[in-house]
C-alpha cells in the first residue's frame, strides 16, 4: 500500500510488526494485535500497557466525533452495522483478544474517547458483532400505495400490543431514514415486512431496505410477511427469494395475503400472525400463560440447561449439562449438579429450582455468564430483565424454547454430584426453536481458539491460548476463571 500511494516502501524508515510484536518506547511499552476487517484488511491494533490503553482502529467506534455528550448507543449501532456489519467474526476475535486485556481506555479511529462504563460498550459490540438481539420487541417494516398496507400494519401492530409485545416499533420505509430502518432491524429479535406486488416485483423502497440487510449479513432472526396485490400478491415469495443468502433465519407459519383490502379473512390472518410472534411474550406473562404445558418436558434431551435458584438474597444460575425425564406418571425429571457449585447448596436449602432449556440461539455471553463465575461472589443477573415463574425464581427471557418449575422430592448422593429427583409444578413453552444439544454448542457456539502457528495450551472451556512451554500449576484462565486441568496442549 506504501508502494501504491507513495511509490516506495520506506525500507530505511520502517519497522514491521506483526501479532503480539511489542515496542518499548521508555515508560510505554506498545503491544501490537492484528484485526484484519475491523474494517480493513491490513488493520493492527495497539495496546499500551503501562496506561492502559487500546487503540481500537474501527472496533467501538461511533459515528459523529464530536457529538461526545450526545447517546453513545444510536450512532455506535449504526456505523458497527454499518462499517462492520459483514465483519462480525473479525470483531468478535478482536473482543476475545480485549477481554484478556486490562483496559482502562478504549480510543477508537472514529467517536468519542471511551474511558468510563467500559463493560457497556463491550457488551454492546459483542451483541452486534454476534448478530445476537440487543432489545426485545417487532419491528415492522412498510410500503404501502394507497394506504391498505398501512391498515393492516396498523392493524397487525395494535394486536402485538394486546399480546403483550414489550415494544414495537413501526417504520414507513418511503419517510424514515432508511440508516434508522436498518438499525432497527439488526436491534430487534423480530421483523416484519409488509409491501406492495409492484410491476411484478416488490415497491422500491422495500428493496432497498433487504439489499441494506443481505448487504450487512443479516442473520438469527425471525421474520413474518404481509403481502398485497389486486391481482396476483408475490411479495411474500420475492422477499424471501432476496433474502435466501442470509444466515440462520426463522419465517414464520403465518403470511398474511391481501387482495387490496382488509377482510375478515385477512384480518384472521394478521390476528393469527401476532399470535406466533408472541407466543413466548404470552408465555413469559403469568396471567396469558398456559402453565401446564407439559409439552415442555419434550425439550429435554442431552442439551445444555440453565438451572436458576435463589439463596434469599440474590438470584443465581448454572449451567447443567445433565437433566432428564425418570418418570411421567407422576412426572419426575432428574437434575445432576457439581456439590462445588454454589447452586447445589442453595437447592438442597430451598427444594426447589428452575429449569431453562437453552435454544440454538443462545449466544455464547449465555455461557460466560452463567458458566464462568461464580454466584458465591457474583450476581449473574446483573443487567439482566427478571421474569418469575409462580414459585418466585426467574427464569430467562431469551435464548431458551420453555422452563419447568420443579420441586424437590427425592435427594441422591453421588460423591462429587448431588441428583435432585423433582415433581414439575409449572411448564411453560415459550417457542419451538430446537434445544441447544452439547454437540451444536462445541460446533456452533463455542469460539474456535485463534492456536495458528502459535505453542502452548488451550483453555477447553473458552479457548483462552496461554503461550509458553509450561503452564502454571495455579494457573486461572483471564476469561473463564477455570483452572489449570481445563487445559490442554496446542496440538
């Protein structure tokens, strides 16, 4: 690049560095992180150790540079989809690399220098960069010629909102800014896309809003349809022909077909449509709830569990790997828990747990909250929205199909296990995304650790890479905070 703008290399002035190159300048000594397509190619970042910085290149940047006192979060969201929306893999590695950091300043090429709330910011970029969901509620996405559309969305939005929808939110695409569209579509878990048959085709502006999407990898989310057309309605086929590219998402059963106006059958439609996108809102609501659902007891498999408790002053949670069903008359699940975990003393107290069967898209923060540390001295809650079951413990908002609610009948001691046999008294389904299986988390979720070229031993539980020959027998993992016997040698 030297040699395309310049015509030389600067072969006597330079210095090349390369991945965990460091440079001691006296006090300072500057250590150098490669991060290829946050956002360009040839990107290196630098950390100075002795006053804690990281020169962050396009990772936590913003929009608007000299908006410093103004809300972070809106221009932030737009420019990491818009700069780096395609880019997410690459940032989440540049996250993995910051995480074993001790940062007390983030200074990026673009917006305000960050030095307060780090977390914040970090858990912000890990939502975006992941393609996870930052708030929950529908976003409806519209054109509509001469108005019939926009009832029906109208409609459609009115109904979320009796459902119990926590927020939703409605954009005409031919009067919003478009940037203000595309953000909203990559915040919420769901969308939907109402638009006209035109000239055999979709209306311009609904066009232009998926070619913002499938152009940002948009990804792991639910999508409903409205089409219209006095003719022969195909948006609902040419939308999703536009987006077969994207990654990972959900459409659902329910389209709804308008020839040119509202009936009652279109109106059955729209009702039945916000009844698939709330059901888990209905579910999560104790009065809208159907509580014996024992359907749930289906979502059981050898999958990963999130076992909520709680000891009288906080709540807490783990992960479980083993929970099953050892009777149906009456119904009876097992749940096995390490006596080390914090969680098994407060069950065998209380006699009662929660427990949340994760779904395939549980994003891997699911997992370092609730697996990494400890509720001992921690509140693995924290920030989180609480929801309760009737027996008062939380359970998740997202990332899980269902819950049961279980009591303890029966205690069995099993040296480093304690198995806890329950009655269920309460069930909930909350969707029917498939159960998160130990196997689709070491294939799917998990990070792949970054071991290239690169001798020493990985953590197994996250895929923290310590370098070295020999590794410490009291050895902690920066990012898991598990020990050294959950490492093993960089084949």
């Amino acid at each position: 690049m030297m040699r395309n703008f310049f015509g030389t290399d600067f072969e006597d002035r330079r210095l090349v560095v390369g991945e965990n190159d460091t440079l001691p300048l006296g006090r300072h000594t500057l250590t150098f992180v490669t991060a290829p397509m946050v956002h360009w190619p040839e990107v290196i970042v630098t950390y100075d150790s002795a006053d804690k910085v990281l020169f962050s290149a396009d990772g936590f940047g913003k929009f608007g540079a000299l908006d410093a006192d103004e809300d972070w979060s809106c221009d932030a969201r737009r420019y990491s989809i818009g700069i780096a929306g395609k880019h997410g893999v690459k940032v989440q590695g540049l996250l993995q690399q910051a995480a074993a950091l001790a940062i007390e300043t983030i200074c990026p090429l673009h917006g305000p220098v960050l030095t307060e709330n780090l977390g914040y910011y970090l858990n912000l970029y890990d939502i975006w960069s992941s393609y996870g969901i930052e708030s929950e509620g529908i976003m409806i996405a519209y054109t509509s010629v001469y108005g019939n559309t926009k009832k029906a969305v109208e409609l459609l939005a009115e109904k979320l909102k009796e459902k119990g929808c926590p927020k939703v939110i409605v954009n005409d695409l031919a009067r919003t800014d478009m940037a203000e569209c595309v953000e909203d579509a990559f915040r919420y878990g769901k969308i939907v896309l109402a638009t006209t048959t035109y000239n055999a085709d979709i209306f311009p502006f609904m066009k232009e809003f998926i070619n913002h999407l499938t152009e940002r990898g948009f990804k792991n989310r639910t999508i409903g349809m409205i089409e219209n057309g006095s003719w022969a309605p195909q948006a609902v086929k040419l939308m999703k022909r536009m987006l077969e590219g994207c990654k990972d998402l959900t459409y659902t059963e329910t389209n709804v077909s308008i020839m040119s106006a509202l009936n009652d059958t279109t109106r059955a439609q729209v009702e039945a449509l916000a009844d698939e996108l709330c059901r888990e809102y209905m579910a999560q609501n104790s009065e809208t709830a159907n509580k014996n659902d024992l359907t749930a007891l289906f979502n059981i498999g050898y999958g990963l569990y999130v076992v909520t408790s709680n000891d009288g002053k906080k709540d807490n949670g783990l992960i479980v790997n083993t929970v099953s069903q050892v009777t149906n008359n009456p119904n009876r699940i097992a749940v096995c828990i390490n006596k080390q975990n914090y969680s098994h003393h407060i069950i065998k107290q209380t006699g009662i747990m929660n427990v949340n069967c994760l779904s395939t898209d549980a994003p891997f923060s699911v997992f370092e909250r609730f697996g990494s540390q400890s509720g001992r001295n921690n509140d693995k809650f924290a920030g989180m929205e609480v929801l309760r079951s009737d027996n008062g413990l939380t359970f998740l908002s997202s990332s899980i199909n269902s819950f049961m609610s279980l009591k303890v009948e029966q205690y069995v001691d099993l040296d480093t296990h304690g198995m806890f046999i329950c009655s269920v008294t309460e069930a909930r389904v909350l969707s029917d995304r498939e159960t998160m299986t130990y196997t689709y988390y070491q294939n799917n979720v998990k990070p792949k650790p970054r071991t290239e070229g690169k001798k020493g031993y990985v953590c197994k539980i996250c895929g923290y890479v310590y370098e070295g020959d020999d590794l410490p027998e009291d050895f902690v993992c920066p990012l898991c905070k598990h020990g050294a016997a959950d490492f093993e040698p960089i084949a």
